[in-house]
C-alpha cells in the first residue's frame, strides 16, 4: 500500500496544484469582473437615468430602422445593397 501511495504522490500533489491555479485564475476573473462592472453600467445609463453611451446608440439605430421610408429610400436601399454586394466580390 505504502509503494502505491508513494508511486501516486507526485500525481496527488499535481492535481492539488492544478486545482488551486484553477481557483486563482477564477478569482482574479472574478475581481476583473468586480472592478469594471461599474464603469460597464455608467455606459449604458449615467446616474440621472438618462439614456446614455451605448443605451443611447441602439435607440438611435433601432429608431432610425424603424421610421417610415420617404419614396426614394425605398428605391435606393435595394439598388445601394446590390451595389455594396457586388463591390465585396470585386
């Protein structure tokens, strides 16, 4: 018994070492993760509740997607995405 837990020791102490990297890295990611989420939520909406940053951004696009087309636009889109496609493969 005492050879088999001699022959296993070096396996036992690498995988306890393993371990305890693995632990490591996931509390400095959790820290990393800590440390930014403010600075993550003051970019989508500052203190005032106002939309801001990104918030702002995606409102803007989603608005502009979503106004009605003036007739010309709804000409020009389709012949500007042909024009786009064709241009990639030139």
């Amino acid at each position: 018994m005492q050879n088999s837990l001699d022959d296993l020791y070096p396996d036992i102490k690498g995988t306890v070492a393993s371990a305890t990297v693995a632990v490591t890295s996931a509390a400095y990611a959790s820290e990393a993760v800590r440390d930014a989420a403010p600075r993550v939520a003051k970019s989508v909406v500052d203190i005032s509740g106002s939309l801001d940053g990104v918030a702002a951004d995606v409102r803007r696009e989603a608005d502009e997607i979503t106004k009605p087309k003036r007739w010309y636009q709804k000409i020009l889109g389709p012949v500007y995405t042909a024009a786009r496609l064709v241009a990639m493969f030139m």
